[in-house]
RNA sequence: GGAGGGAUCGCAUAGUCUGGCCUAGUGCGCACGCCUGGAAAGCGUGUAGACGGUGUAAGUCGUCUCGAGGGUUCGAAUCCCUCUCCCUCCGCCA
C-alpha cells in the first residue's frame, strides 16, 4: 500500500506512475472520492462529539428534564450512526481501490512490457562450450540417480521430483554454507513458521492479487468439500520474516536489521501449464535461503545494492556463469520499486534463467504490516522493507549440476562447497 | 478433540459483580528538572498509537483504540454475541 498523501499532495505524480507500469486507473474520481469519504467522515465526527457532550449531562439531570434529554440525545445518535455507516461504505470503497495501488517504481527502473524488456546491467563469467555433449540437469541427475521426477509425479503428480543421495547432502552444503556466508556478514538466521495467516500473505502484497498461487491449508471431506483453516502454505520465507515485526516499532539504532531465513516454497503456479515441464526447474515445492532487510528510508537504496552484492558473492562463489538484470516496470509486482534478478547460466537450455531476485519493497509492505521506527526526534516512521534471494537450492542445483558436469558423466564441486560436501566431485 | 482460566496505556496491576464520579488509578521502568563537588536517595514534571479538521509552523481541536469484530443503551473497559491468541489439565501425537 502507498502512502494516501501521494493522491492528494502530487496527483499527477501517481497517475505517471501508473502509466509507467501502464495500468489504467482513474486516479480523478479516486481523488474526489477520498474527498468525499473525509467529508462524510468529519460530519459524522461532529455529531458524535456532541452526542458523547449532551450524553454527560445526562446523569446530573432528573425526571422530566432528563427524559427530555434522553429523547433528544437519541436523536443525535441515530443520526450519527447513520452518518457512520456512509462513512464506512465509503472508506471501504476507497480502500478496496487503494491496495491495488502498485508501489511506484524507481526512476532507474526500466519501463516494459514483460521480462524481455529487462535490461542487462552486467554479465559475469563465460559460458563455456565443452568438447562434449551437454545434458541437462535431469538427464544427469537420473543418470547419477539423485533426481527421481517420475516417481515424484507418481506420488504426487506433476512438477513434483524426489532428490536422493549426493543431491540431498548437495541441498544441505549449499544452505549450510550459505547461513555461513551470511551470518557472517550480520544476517540472523531463522527458521520461520511456513503457515501463515491471511494478514501477513496481504501484509507482504501477495493478496489481493496472488491469491491462485498459493496453497490454503483446511480439511477436506474426501467428497470435494473443504474447510479452509485460515492458513496459506507460504511460497517464500520473506511473507514470515516480514510478518516478523508487523505491528512493532524498532528502534533506529537497531537498523539495518538482517535475517536469512530457510524455508521450504510452495507454489501453485496456476497459469504455467506446459512452461518448464521437464525436470525441477519449475517446481510446486523447493527449498531457498531467502534475505530480508528492515531499514530506514534513507538506508534503503544502499541495502538494495548490498543485498545485491551478497548475491553476487554467493553465485560468484558457485563458478557459475550469470548476469544481473535490472528488472522492467512491468514485471516488477505492485510491491517493489526495484528489483535486480541475477540469471544464471544454464547450459541444457542454452539460456540465461532466474536463480536470485532482489526487491526494495520500500514502505509498501511497512505500512500495510504497520512497521515502523523511531526516529532520532522521536517521531515514528515507516521502515523500508528488502528481500533478496540467497539460494534457491533447486534452481541453484540445476545450475550447478549443468554448468560443472564433466566428459565422464561426474559433476565438480566449486571449492567453497567442498568443505561442507566432503568431496570434490559427485558420480564416477 | 474435551474441561477450565485469562488478555487493561513499555512491564506489573486496580477497575468489570453494581454502566455515567474512567478525561482508565497505582507501582516499576524511562525522560527531563530540582537538590548534590559528583552520584544514590528524595522531590517535581512528563510519559501510547491511528485517523481527520485547522494552521506556513510550533501548535491546537475532534474522533477512534482497554485482544478483534458485532450488538444492547442517551451513555460500555464494565452487559450480550461471535472470533483470535495465551495459560492449566485430560485425550491423541513426532
């Protein structure tokens, strides 16, 4: 959610933020209607100061003139809660338009259509063309057999895969070594609960516009009937850990305040039948390392950047050929101003695909999970909200499984995860 | 799943039975001031948030919030209903 004074102080600036992300809504009749919800509302204030007034005089009176009183401070009250109930319409029509107010984006965010207007920023490492033929993630992880696809779509349908062996402790280097990494640097690592409630699946922004691609947990009957127990499977730890101080106020001598969180992800991912079907690249279920960052308003460009470099470094630690991409207006999602994803080299598919993305959510998801700070004259401000991918373990192992595979059907360990893996290869 | 007890202004508590004197009292903590060579103690003052009106501004005025939402009433922390969360016990359980 965006700030309301946006509307009433600098119209113009909201509506060229709007056609930037080229959505068309008509910010005129959403300003007059906020004029009149103020209005209505004042109005209604009014009658009510006065009712609570001649309501207090009420008990210093007797007989006659009190039930006089009484009759006549009934009127009031009627007329006040009738006043009330326009003002509630009325600001429940104005919200309802409100919160699908996307964040305006940075001046430095490309304006596009989808991500193939993104812009490069910059391109790390070469791929490399090897002398022999290159398989992709699938074909080497059945031959190594540590990836089971067709028994994970046996069990639980499509977009489901077992990891087994050398992959499961490959998952468990990777997300070790990554808490090192950036517990190193600050961040507090933390397991969060992965079940969370409608508030903080709204708080983060995910709602209302995301609501088919998550997963709600209830009981269901057997029969098709289903009792929704309030509960969404999170698709990524950053609902949790942005959840984590809703309705706190931090102290500004504690930010920047980091967390890395380990979660697993489930997606629904309505609306991508027959997109990357083959092996585990786009899965219902993963496991990631996800950072977040709560900080001040004049922090928060700085700690994008900085998310950013903690993503280079990691991928960078993982030899793994990749470029940064500064993410266009309309791939963006209404939460983030910016956002930088870092794709990797993917040598089965001959392509470049997201492995990390990193967003300042700035104070949209602050003002909508009410988290703020006080500032140095004590005032109370909202924070500004960043997240950044760590590891996404599948799409990381994909990456690593392609880019280090090797003529005899091994793959190489990058030196960094050797320690955490005991081993410099996987397979013959 | 069953039975019971709770949720009040940072913390602790009073207030709820019996609606208006609650503009929510008190203690602790915290901040500032007095006192002191300095400190402690003592004394004094202050000590939530949101929304809105007005004002260049400091400010000032109004409304809302006693877990959340609804209801009764001229009037609700207090009475009624629903929900959420916490605690204790029983059952089940990794």
């Amino acid at each position: 959610m965006i700030d309301v004074a946006l509307l009433r102080d600098n119209p113009e600036a909201l509506a060229d933020s709007l056609r930037r992300r080229f959505l068309d809504i008509d910010v005129p009749s959403l300003a007059s209607l906020d004029e009149e919800r103020r209005r209505v509302r004042v109005a209604a204030e009014d009658l009510r100061a006065e009712q609570r007034r001649r309501g207090k005089e009420i008990a210093t009176l007797s007989g006659d003139e009190k039930q006089e009183a009484i009759a006549a401070v009934a009127r009031i009250a009627n007329d006040y809660k009738d006043k009330l109930v326009a003002a509630d319409a009325l600001d429940a029509e104005f919200e309802a338009e409100w919160v699908k107010m996307p964040n305006p984006a940075h001046a430095s965010a490309p304006v596009g259509h989808t991500d193939e207007d993104n812009i490069e920023i910059e391109r790390i490492g070469e791929p490399v063309a090897p002398d022999f033929e290159v398989l992709d993630h699938l074909a080497i992880g059945e031959a190594l057999d540590i990836i089971d696809a067709e028994r994970g779509a046996k069990v639980s349908g499509s977009r489901f895969a077992y990891l087994k062996g050398a992959a499961v402790l490959y998952e468990f280097a990777l997300v070790r070594w990554g808490l090192d990494v950036l517990s190193g640097h600050g961040f507090t690592p933390v397991a969060p609960p992965i079940l969370v409630r409608e508030d903080a699946l709204f708080g983060t922004g995910f709602l209302p516009g995301a609501r088919d691609q998550v997963y709600a947990v209830g009981v269901a009957d057997g029969e098709g009937g289903f009792e929704s127990d309030g509960l969404y499977l999170a698709g990524t730890a950053e609902i949790p850990l942005a959840g984590l101080h809703m309705d706190e106020i931090l102290e500004e001598a504690d930010l920047p305040r980091r967390y890395v969180g380990f979660s697993t992800c489930f997606r629904r991912e309505a609306g991508t039948y027959g997109k990357d079907t083959r092996g585990i690249f786009r899965v219902h279920q993963f496991d990631k390392l996800e950072m977040f960052a709560y900080v001040t308003p004049d922090q928060s460009w700085d700690e994008h950047e900085y998310l950013l470099e903690r993503e280079r470094e990691i991928v960078d630690a993982l030899e793994i050929p990749y470029r940064i991409v500064n993410v266009c207006t309309g791939d963006l999602g209404d939460p983030a101003a910016k956002k930088y994803d870092i794709e990797a080299w993917f040598p089965g598919q001959n392509a470049y695909r997201e492995i990390t993305s990193c967003s300042n959510t700035t104070d949209f998801q602050a003002r909508r999970l009410r988290i703020r700070y006080r500032d140095e004259q004590g005032d109370n401000r909202l924070v500004h909200t960043l997240n950044g991918t760590a590891i996404a373990v599948g799409r990381t192992l994909i990456a690593l499984l392609e880019n280090h595979q090797q003529a005899d059907g091994s793959v190489l360990i990058p030196a960094a995860l050797q320690p955490y893996l005991g081993t410099d290869r996987i397979g013959p």
